[in-house]
C-alpha cells in the first residue's frame, strides 16, 4: 500500500500541474492541509518536502509555501547560447538593461580569471536581464579589449555574440561552467526582484575563440525559481575484463 505521504504529494502535484494552486500563490499551511486530509502534520511535511525537491514549490521562510511556475526557462549547461538567442526561442516578453559599461584595467582578480596581467585593458560590463517584466538574471561580463575591440552600451544591450560573430567575424567555440548556490549580495536584492527567495545561482562562464583564446569572463546570477539547469548526459558503454 502506497505511504499516505505520497498520495498527498500526487494528488497536491497534479493540482499545481492543472492550475488549482496557480504559479506565485501561497499553499494552504501545513495544518490547513493536516485538517484537509485528515492527517498529521509531519506526513504533510513530508509530502510538501518531495513537493519542494521536485520543483513544484518553494520555501519561504515567513511566508510559507510558494508555488512555483512550471514554464521556467531551460538554460542548457551544455549549450553556448546568448541571451538574446534565448530569449527568442523563449517567446515571452525579454529585455536588456545595462547598468554599468566601462574600459578599465583589469586588476588583479579578473586578471587572474582572464589569465591575463594586472594592467590589461578589459570591458567591464553589467547587465540586468528582464524576463516577462521581472529582473531575474544580473550579468556581469568582463571582456579583453585587444580581443573585443570598439564595443558600444548598444552592443551590450542588445548581444555581445552577436557582435563578435557578426561584425567582427569571430568564432565563438566553447565555454568552462562553473555553478554554486549563494545568498543574494546587497546588489542582487537592489538589482533582482528577489521575490523572498533568499539563495541566487551563479554560474561563472569562461569563454573561449575557436583558437582557444580566452576573452570573455562572466559572472551570471540567477534567481534560483526562473531557470533549471538543463543536461544531457550519456553513460559511456565499458567493456569488462574478464
């Protein structure tokens, strides 16, 4: 017989699924439900548990549980896209705003992350991405001039890629992903419609030509309930000696 905490959490899912417990909308408490089936609290906690460890809501701390919306973005980890490819393939509302844009020396720590000296020139670009009128990603990318020469705000605003690619006819090749989960910094929380989460996801992505020059450095902050991480991995067949 299938534990009662399971069929809690199928029949809460499939409720979420169909539009009964709409994205961004708070669950009833844990106790509303233990009077609604007739249950403990702690059966509750479990299925809400499985709830939150499947993607269908979020824990707030004071607030309760948050339904989260299904249709998240797909941001692939595999993939090499820009945001201006993505929000296309996307089809919702998707804007750019850059709030910072200048040429300065590197110093030290983006040096040592571009692999370059101290003193080389580099774009310092940060941007706001805005997704059906929510900032949900901050960017801050980090550009060697000699390799990414004459950029412009307007560029950064509407893609770098494709400026590189286009104008000047570049190859984009590959890119190194590194992910960890964090609080939100005070600029996340001025920048980002937090919306109560309180952990951002970032992704550091080391970008390369097709000569494997490293010119590009971004640091991507997510909020953690508009994207997933999406891969595809394969089991390599081996053969047993025997």
């Amino acid at each position: 017989m299938q534990k009662k905490y399971l069929l809690i959490y199928e029949e809460i899912s499939k409720q979420i699924q169909e539009g009964h417990y709409p994205p961004k909308t708070i669950l009833p408490s844990e106790n509303e439900f233990a009077d609604m089936y007739q249950t403990s609290r702690e059966t509750i906690r479990k299925a809400l548990n499985l709830l939150a460890q499947n993607g269908f809501i979020q824990k707030i701390r004071g607030k309760g549980s948050l339904v989260l919306d299904l249709k998240r973005h797909q941001f692939p980890i595999s993939g090499l896209i820009s945001f201006k490819e993505l929000a296309e393939n996307m089809g919702g509302k998707a804007k750019t705003t850059v709030e910072e844009f200048t040429l300065e020396l590197a110093g030290r720590e983006i040096a040592r992350e571009l692999n370059v000296e101290d003193d080389e020139k580099v774009w310092k670009v940060k941007r706001v991405r805005h997704i059906d009128e929510e900032r949900v990603i901050l960017d801050k990318d980090f550009l060697v001039e000699k390799h990414v020469p004459g950029l412009s705000r307007v560029t950064c605003e509407n893609s770098i890629f494709e400026y590189i690619e286009g104008r000047l006819e570049k190859k984009i090749s590959f890119a190194k992903k590194e992910f960890t989960v964090e609080e939100p910094s005070t600029e996340d929380r001025k920048l980002l419609d937090m919306d109560g989460f309180n952990a951002i996801v970032i992704v550091k992505n080391y970008i390369y030509f097709d000569d494997a020059t490293l010119f590009q450095y971004t640091e991507s902050r997510h909020r953690p309930d508009k994207f997933r991480f999406v891969d595809f991995a394969r089991r390599m067949d081996t053969q047993q000696s025997l």
